[in-house]
C-alpha cells in the first residue's frame, strides 16, 4: 500500500510540482489549496504525511498545523512545512505550533522525497 500526502499550497503551479514529484515517487498525493481547505480534506482522508505551505488565504500554515494539532487522533501525523520563509522565528513558531519538520521553496523533489519517507517510516 502506497503512502498517502496531503499537500496544502495555495499555489497552483506549486501544488502541481508536488504531485508530479510525489505521484512519481510512488505516493498517493491529494491536495488543498489553503488551511481551511485542508482540514475539509482530512475529513474524509487520513493522509500519512501532510506537507503544507506558511503564506496562504482564509488559513494560514501556522493555524492549519495548530487545528490538526489538537485534533487527538492526528497528534502524531507527521507535517512538514514546506516555504520560501526562511525566518528563524517563523520556524520556531511552526515548530510550537508542532511541525515535524521544514523544508525551503524551491525544493530539491529527492530530498522531500527522502524527508517524507523518513517522517513516515
């Protein structure tokens, strides 16, 4: 049985290198286009890793990360935030807000890779 992504980007374009990148791979990619639309994803999906954006509409990263969080039964579910911020504050407020893990835009596709089978072993 294959892994399962959720990918949260509010970007087309980005959320389309990811499917490629991890559809390739071998994953089960789906994919939302912002926070909110993530957590209506995860009412109906139970993804084995999340990957999701910082900047984004109507929920932002931070607040995506900090709803899954307090859903008990996604306490564990790995979530790497995958960003062009490369400010030390945000990722130690995504890292509160309980994130796995961080990865910079633009990504190198066998390093997500990589990160998204050692977070999902």
């Amino acid at each position: 049985m294959s892994t399962t992504v959720l990918t949260v980007d509010d970007s087309r374009a980005m959320r389309d290198m990811l499917r490629h990148s991890l559809a390739a791979a071998g994953f089960r990619v789906i994919q939302a286009e912002d926070g909110l639309h993530g957590l209506e994803m995860l009412e109906t999906e139970t993804p084995d890793v999340i990957v999701t954006d910082i900047n984004m509409p109507r929920m932002d990263g931070f607040g995506f990360i900090e709803a899954v969080r307090r859903d008990v039964a996604r306490k564990a579910l790995p979530v790497l935030v995958l960003t062009t911020e490369v400010d030390v504050e945000k990722k130690s407020r995504a890292r509160a807000a309980g994130a796995t893990g961080w990865i910079v835009k633009p990504f190198d596709p066998v390093k997500l890779i990589e990160a998204i089978r050692r977070v999902s072993a």
